[in-house]
C-alpha cells in the first residue's frame, strides 16, 4: 500500500515540472515595471502583434487604476484585510479545512481503502464493501452539513 500512496504523487511532480516552463504573468510583470518582458509573453500567445499590443495596453489602463494600492506596502495590505472579522474567519477556516483534509489524507485513504483493508488481512471483499460504504455514509453526511451551514451562512447576511 505504501508504493499505491506514492503513486499519488507523480501527478504533483508532472505539475511541478510544467511549472519550471511557465511563463509569468504579464499583468504581473506590466505592474512590476517589466513592460517589455511583458510585451513578449503576450506576443508568444497572440495572433499578431497588433493584438499583444492592444491587450498589453488595455493592461496598463487596468493597472493604472490602481493608484492608492500600487503604493502601499504588501504587509500593509494583509493586515487590513485579516484586521475584517468576515474576511478572516473565511481565511481561517477555507485554510484551515484545506490543511486538515492534505495532513489526515483522507482523499488517498478513501481511494485505496479496498486494498489497504485486503494488505491488512481483513479477508473478504463484503467486509470491504461494507467499510467502503460506511466511509462514503460519513462523507455524504459532511457534505450536507456543508451544504445547510453554507446556506444559511448566505441567508442570515
């Protein structure tokens, strides 16, 4: 079972690896200064030059609206926007469960319950059905709970 949950990361390595080939963006680059850097990376992706131009303009335009935030420092930024009470209990808590699910695996486990019931020598595949499905009981019963939290998180705002 140990080699199953290492398979589970070759997908993460072939992202990684398409990664290092990824271009950077070129509102990011046009609002860092880098308009030329920028200029070539929207003509690599364009049709004609013409359309890099139009579009690196519109860009700048976006970008020029920026004003107040252009200048203010990043730490700046972040504090104020953790000092709402909405925005970061939202922060939180979207972190929070995304953490909970990578660190306890439970995406693997569910995946490979089967066979690492069956490599645990509990014999019979009724028994791993009826594991699999009490697991997928639990799972339905959570989504729900999301689902009516988040409604009535909406209708009380």
């Amino acid at each position: 079972w140990r080699f199953m949950l290492g398979l589970a990361g070759i997908p993460s390595l072939i992202m990684f690896l398409g990664f290092l080939n990824l271009p950077e963006s070129p509102r990011w680059l046009a609002s860092k200064g880098r308009k030329d850097d920028a200029l070539e990376v929207l003509r690599n992706y364009r049709d004609s030059n013409q359309n890099a131009t139009n579009e690196l303009d519109e860009i700048l335009s976006s970008l020029g609206g920026a004003g107040k935030e252009k200048n203010e420092h990043f730490g700046t930024r972040v504090f104020s926007m953790l000092s709402d009470p909405p925005t970061r209990r939202a922060l939180f808590l979207g972190c929070g469960l995304m953490m909970l699910q990578q660190l306890s695996g439970i995406n693997t486990v569910m995946y490979y319950a089967a066979s690492i019931y069956e490599m645990s020598s509990f014999s019979g595949k009724h028994l791993n059905v009826c594991i699999r499905e009490v697991l997928n009981l639990f799972e339905r019963v959570r989504n729900q709970m999301i689902k009516k939290s988040t409604r009535l998180w909406y209708f009380f705002q």
